[in-house]
C-alpha cells in the first residue's frame, strides 16, 4: 500500500522524554489515541493527557521489571497486520486488535550506560528487549505504520501531518523506517561490541560497526566524491568531541588530518608544551619548547613550505601570543584543549581559520579498535599504542646515545608512529628538523627528509642544516646499511630503529665505522 494513512492510534513508550508532553499534546489535539507503558505513561498523565495503558489494551500485566510489558499478539498484531489482507483483517477482529497507525520508541540508554562505567549486570538490564522488537515490526509494515525512534523527527511528524491533513505518506514511511532499522542496528552493535570486551573475546565471529550523521560534508577527498561524518558515540577528546568556535564547516580533508595532528600531539605531557604541524595526515613539523609559542615556531622551521594551509595541534591552552604566530601564515585549523579569549580575538579576523576546542586531550594508551574497508570486508586492528621507556632500549652499537641524544630519540620515537610508512624523522633538540614520509624504500625517505633540512637551512639563514647533530628514527628496521649511511652523511649521530633485519650486523657495523649510537626497540611503528 503506498497511498496516506491517517494516523488514529499511536504507541509511545520512551527513556528519553525530551520534547514528549509537546508532542503527544499536538497528537491528542490532532484526534490520535494515545497508548503507552510505565513511566511514559505517567508522565503523560502528569501533564494532563488521556492515554490509556498497554496492560489494559493486553489485558495482561507489565511484569518482570518490566521485562514484559509490549511482547503480546495484541501489540504485535497492530502493528504488523496488512489493512488491505482481509484473513489479517478477520483475524484482528477475531481477537479483538486494533491497528496501531504511530509507534514512537526510543530505547533503554545501553550506550550511556555503558559510557558511565557501568558494571556488567547494570548493562545487561539496560539491553531493550520490547523496543526493538516493536521498531522491527513496525518498520517492517511501513506500508501501513509511522515509525519514530529520535527525538529530533517529532516535528518533522507534525509536518507531515499538517501537509497530509492528519495522514501520512508512503515516501515518509520509508523514511522513517530506515532511520529505525538504523538505529536498532546501532544499538545491536553497541551490545554486541560491548560484550565481546566485556567476555574478552578478541576476535568475534562477527563485528558490526555504527555511527550516527554528525553533518553531511560538502564533498570527500575530492568534489566528485560524495561523503558524510558520523559519530560512533566514543567520548574520546578529538575532532569528534570538538567544539567549532568560528569558521566555515570543517571538509572531509580536514577532519581527517585534525585527527592525525591532535593524536600525534596528545603523545606528549601537558607540562612539556608540544604541537604538531600536519599536512595530508603527515607531520611536516613537531616541536617542544617552553611555551607553545616556542613549539609551533620550532615546529613551523621544520618545513615552513608544507605547513602552509596545515593543521596545527596544540596539547596545552591557545594563549594569545601562539595565536598571533599562528596568524602568521594561512592555517585550515587549529585544534587544542582550550583557548583563551584573547587568542579567540586575534582568530576572529580570519573567518576561513577553524578553531576547536576539545576540554582535554586524549588518552593515547587507551584500547581502541580500529577499522578499515578493503573490497569485500574490513580489516580490523588494535590502534597502535605501543610505547618505548629508556628501559626499553637496547643499545647495540659500541658508542651508547648521550643524555640528550637519548631524549631526542625517544621525541623522535614518538613522532614515528604517526608518520606514513616508510618513516624517517630527523629530530634535534626536541623539534623535527626533518620528515621523510610514504616512500617505497627508506633510503628515499632518508634522503627527502635531509634535503627538506637542507632547503629549510636556506629558508632560515643557516650556514648548516640543522640535520648536523640530529638523531633519527626508523619506523621499521634498516634492510640495508645504506638507510643508515645516508643519514650519517646528512650528519645525524644517533639512530633509533625496531631491529630485527636480517642484515642487522650489517647496519651496526656501518653506525660503528661512522662513530654514531645506535638503540634498538624491538618494536615496530608501520602506519599504512
């Protein structure tokens, strides 16, 4: 049946009673019959409004804790029977029920429940049982049934009611039922996704993934490439959380690469001030300093041609004096925990700059899943929060890295993991002097980086690229010596690597002959 239906009858039965009264109060006023369960049911009392009870529809009481309360033919029956099937017809005047034209359902709060840290038991009785259950029949029966499972559609019923003189039309319906069988397919996953953590099992036989629209983007990684931004419900400080202070809607591109900054920056302490410079999801520039001023002016030297219309992360409050460095050059976006006012002003002059604010930065050890769709299925992983402790290093060169060259690996350490392989990071003094990212060998990578040293040593003045006297970390091992020696002629005198080659020997003999330190982490940082 695609013609309207009028609506006479509807079921409301929600947790979330934002915008409740006004709407059933605009559906009694419009003629509709209101039914409902337990605490909804009162609250529409309170206010007022005659609704009659399920248990009296069913003639069967709620029951369990309100396990069972909806599960009943009489329920069920008015939602799922064809009007236009006259043994469906027969068969609901035989058992006295009558056809119920609404459901408006939103479910038990599992998600927040287990968001607050809710122990396994207080879980399990938040999992909705009678909700879904009816918001898959009446999907189902679209033909015949309106469906609403977000506070956000109850206006858009009014409208649709006011344009169908008290009907509904079959292009709403639909509607209405694939956003409903989204969202029980949302809540299954978050269920299914939360027990298998919660029994530990790392590899289910099935995975299923969830999110709900945040905006709709203008475009994805280009124009003809449509693409949207949906939230998974995690509370993870980032990009997702961030609160937009000024600035035109963030682009797929940049979604993208504020997350990888943001990330990549959260690696460092809030006492220790740090910002991190991205271009297409790769560092151009890291950098340490005293205040953040300092840090984005180090990161900033590292390559100040690809920091043009880069996004810029920051791990401590924006203060004014950063804003005005940043203000400098053309920036996509800037993201950091907070910013004060003054530096919200000197951003106000330019409108096409984004500024966010998260409240906090992530926790970069947390266990997170991550996944990603390749033709036919997807490839899911732990995320990469592989850390390295000096206790953690093993030296296998005859000359041991000196304190600061120590310091510097481990800085460069950190900027690895969040470099495209293959990785090279060039690091002095708490700052990148150099990144070679995403090359098929690491000798290349090797060798762009130093040269982007070299060129930037012009830009600044210097009589030597700031390469003389860094210290480099490898992603991966060194397959061949010739990685190595082609950072040791770029001057570096420290090399951190994961080790584990089988020409190992060989690369530690080089670093020998050249008199340079060498640590090995055991541990690798591929990012693909």
């Amino acid at each position: 049946m695609t013609r309207p239906v009028p609506l006479t009858r509807a079921l409301i039965s929600v947790s979330d009673k934002t915008g409740l009264i006004d709407f059933a109060r605009a559906l009694a006023a419009r003629g509709v019959e209101l039914l409902s369960t337990g605490g909804t049911a009162k609250a529409l009392r309170e206010a007022g409004l005659s609704v009659r009870d399920v248990a009296e529809v069913t003639g069967f009481p709620e029951m369990m804790d309100g396990r069972v309360k909806t599960l009943h033919p009489v329920v069920h029956g008015g939602l799922l029977a064809l009007r236009d099937n006259e043994e469906h017809v027969a068969a609901m005047q035989a058992h006295g029920i009558q056809p119920i034209d609404l459901l408006v359902v939103n479910l038990y709060p599992f998600e927040e429940t287990v968001a607050k840290g809710a122990g396994y038991d207080d879980c399990i009785e938040n999992i909705d049982i009678g909700g879904p259950a009816m918001i898959r029949a009446a999907s189902k029966n679209h033909a015949f049934v309106t469906v609403v499972v977000d506070v956000e559609d109850y206006a858009a019923v009014l409208a649709e009611l006011d344009a169908g003189d008290g009907a509904t039309s079959y292009e709403f319906r639909q509607r209405q039922a694939q956003i409903a069988y989204a969202r029980t397919a949302a809540y299954d996953a978050a269920v299914s996704t939360w027990m298998a953590q919660a029994i530990g099992a790392e590899t289910p036989r099935r995975r299923a993934f969830a999110g709900t629209l945040a905006q709709t983007l203008r475009y994805g990684e280009n124009p003809h490439q449509q693409a949207a931004f949906y939230l998974d419900g995690s509370d993870r400080p980032g990009v997702a959380t961030a609160k937009q202070w000024q600035g035109k809607e963030l682009s797929y591109n940049n979604i993208n690469d504020t997350d990888a900054a943001f990330e990549l920056v959260a690696e460092f302490p809030v006492d220790q001030p740090a910002c991190a410079i991205i271009k297409h999801a790769n560092p151009c520039g890291v950098a340490t300093g005293k205040t953040l001023a300092e840090a984005y002016a180090r990161a900033f030297d590292c390559d100040r041609t690809s920091a043009f219309g880069g996004i810029i992360a920051l791990n401590g409050t924006l203060d004014e004096d950063t804003a005005k460095e940043i203000a400098g050059i053309f920036t996509e976006v800037v993201i950091a925990p907070d910013a004060t006012e003054g530096a919200k002003a000197v951003f106000a002059a330019k409108k096409n700059l984004r500024l966010l604010t998260t409240g906090a930065l992530p926790d970069v050890a947390a266990p997170i899943t991550t996944f990603r769709q390749v033709a036919g299925g997807f490839l899911v992983q732990d995320k990469d929060n592989g850390r390295i402790a000096p206790a953690d290093l093993r030296v296998v060169t005859e000359r041991a890295p000196s304190e600061q060259e120590l310091k510097d690996l481990l800085f460069a350490w950190k900027v690895a993991k969040h470099v495209k392989s293959n990785a090279i990071i060039y690091v002095r003094d708490g700052a990148t002097v150099g990144v070679g990212a995403g090359q098929m060998s690491r000798v290349d990578s090797t060798r762009i980086a130093a040269r982007k040293s070299h060129d930037m040593a012009e830009v600044l003045g210097l009589t030597e690229p700031l390469t003389k006297g860094s210290v480099v970390a490898s992603d991966a091992f060194f397959p061949f010596a010739d990685g190595l020696i082609a950072a040791a002629e770029a001057g570096a005198t420290a090399i951190i690597q994961p080790g584990g080659s089988m020409r190992d020997q060989e690369v530690i003999d080089a670093a020998n002959e050249r008199g340079l330190a060498m640590v090995f982490t055991g541990m690798r940082h591929f990012r693909h």
